[in-house]
C-alpha cells in the first residue's frame, strides 16, 4: 500500500491526466504539407500534363499520348504534384552534376519518379510562341522561395534528342520576381518578361530555379514551337487551345483541386478525430485505472 497522502496522490493522478490530454490533443493537429513550383507559361511537361489528367478525371489518363505513357510508367502521383520536380540538395549546380538526358526530371532526386518526363518522343504537349516576341513567362509559385530563375533555350539547330547542357544557351536570369495569385493554388504564380531569340521550329525552354534560403533547386522543361503563335497550347490528341482556353482549363483544374482537398479534408479530419478520440481515451482511461490502482 502507497504510504504517499491522498493529497500528494491526486496530484501526481492530475499530472498524467493532464500529460495525457495534451498528447492527445497535439495528435489531433494535422501537420503541414509543402510543395514548390514549375513553369507554367509556356507550360512545363509536367503541368500541361496535370491539366490534361483534369480533363479525364473520370479515366484517371491523359489523352495525350506522351503524358499517357508517362502515367503508365509511374502513375498520376507526379502529375498530382507536377510542381515537385526538385533537388533538396541542387546548390545550383548543372552540367556535371545533374547528367545530360536528365534535365528535365532535374536527375530525378527527388520524392517523385519524374524519369518518364525526360523521354525523347515528338508528342508531348506544346506551345506555339513567335520568334523574338517579348512574353510573359510564369513560374507557379505553390510554396513561395527567394531566389534566382535562370531561364534557357535549346540552340538553333537542336535535333530534339536528348536534352543536354551542350544544347542550351541562357537567355534570361531574374531574383525574386513579382507575383500573383494565392500561395498554394494551381494558378498562382511569378512572372516576369523574357525576350525570345531568333529561332525557327521545335525548342525546349527550360528553367532552372535556385532557392536563396536553402540548397534545394526546381526543373522545368517546356516544349515550344516557333510558328507565330500566341501562346496556344496544342495538346498532342489533335486539340489546340488558345492562351485564353488554357487559362480557363488551369482556372478549372485550381477550383476542382480546391474543392476536393476541402472535401478530404472534411473527411480525413473526422475520421482521424473520431479514431484518435477513441484511441486517446482508450488511453487515457487504461492510464487512469493503472494509475488508481497503484495510487490508492
């Protein structure tokens, strides 16, 4: 039999109780998620793809044969995070470090098996730009970083092989641009303008992000095509959209995400806190009658 008083007893049973609620409590609080960002004027592989997977929500597959056989190598997941493509450990490094044929996954070292993004094939989506137009070039900005946007684009002359460092030649860099939109949202973005170079037919832009804060750095391969457009995208299944329509499509895509990640969750936290109630009171109440029995 405990010799401690009834009153130094209660106190110590008020203690664990209270250790208790707070664990259950903190388990209740559901942890933040991150993401980054990727090119979304003229629009990377990654995010044309997205949008066109928003379009066959019913299938889960993009019409897009590139973007197709690329879900059916690794699944929706990168597309359902097309702003992933990153290395937490970049420092700014490229040729020699992230290999040629690579660029566009940006080496693939990241939480997401982007490799399909890097195939050589003429059908992924593109978008159709004038030679030597001034554009506005936007850059999603999902989690926002400072840092440095150094933009590329393949030489004249480019075979569309594989991407290497030898094929690109660097025509814009730009620290910590402006920005519109929400953080978070598939529509919000940086933006700045870049003046294109004389080129003739099918080129890659590529932009290469890298964080001020921190080693991490973000990739980004957009096809285009110099044929005096405007921004249309063509979509690879024999759909051309404008500019306009490709808004829209994003503006759609950004609605529908919001909506459902309310719903999940709505969804996830009642039945984690239905579930994390039973289980901390469960507990809690075994934690009790222990602690009665060895008190009093």
């Amino acid at each position: 039999m405990s010799t401690q008083s009834p009153t130094t007893r209660r106190a110590r049973l008020l203690a664990v109780l209270g250790a208790a609620v707070l664990g259950l409590v903190a388990a209740l609080i559901p942890s933040p998620a991150s993401a980054h960002g990727a090119t979304m004027m003229p629009g990377a592989r990654t995010y044309l793809c997205y949008l066109d997977l928003q379009r066959n929500m019913g299938t889960q597959m993009p019409t897009n044969p590139a973007c197709a056989a690329a879900v059916q190598e690794s699944g929706t997941g990168p597309l359902y995070n097309w702003f992933a493509v990153l290395d937490s450990n970049g420092a700014g490094r490229t040729a020699g470090y992230i290999p040629d044929g690579q660029l566009c996954s940006g080496g693939n070292r990241g939480p997401f098996d982007f490799s399909a993004y890097d195939a050589v094939r003429g059908d992924w989506p593109i978008t159709h730009l004038t030679s030597g137009a001034n554009i506005e070039l936007r850059h999603s900005n999902w989690a926002h970083h400072p840092g440095d946007f150094n933009v590329y684009i393949t030489k004249e002359g480019w075979n569309g092989g594989a991407l290497g460092w030898d094929d690109l030649e660097q025509i814009s860099s730009v620290t910590n641009p402006p920005q519109r939109g929400s953080v978070g949202s598939d529509s919000g973005h940086y933006y700045w303008d870049v003046q294109l170079p004389q080129r003739t037919g099918t080129h890659m832009l590529y932009v290469h992000w890298i964080r001020s804060d921190s080693q991490e750095n973000f990739y980004s391969c957009s096809d285009i095509v110099f044929d005096g457009g405007n921004g249309e995208v063509t979509m690879g299944s024999g759909d051309t959209l404008s500019a306009e329509e490709v808004t829209e499509l994003a503006d759609a895509a950004d609605a529908a995400a919001a909506s459902h990640a309310a719903h999940a969750e709505h969804t996830d936290h009642s039945a984690h806190a239905g579930h994390a109630t039973a289980t901390g009171a469960a507990a809690v109440g075994a934690g009790v009658r222990t602690l009665a029995g060895t008190l009093f």
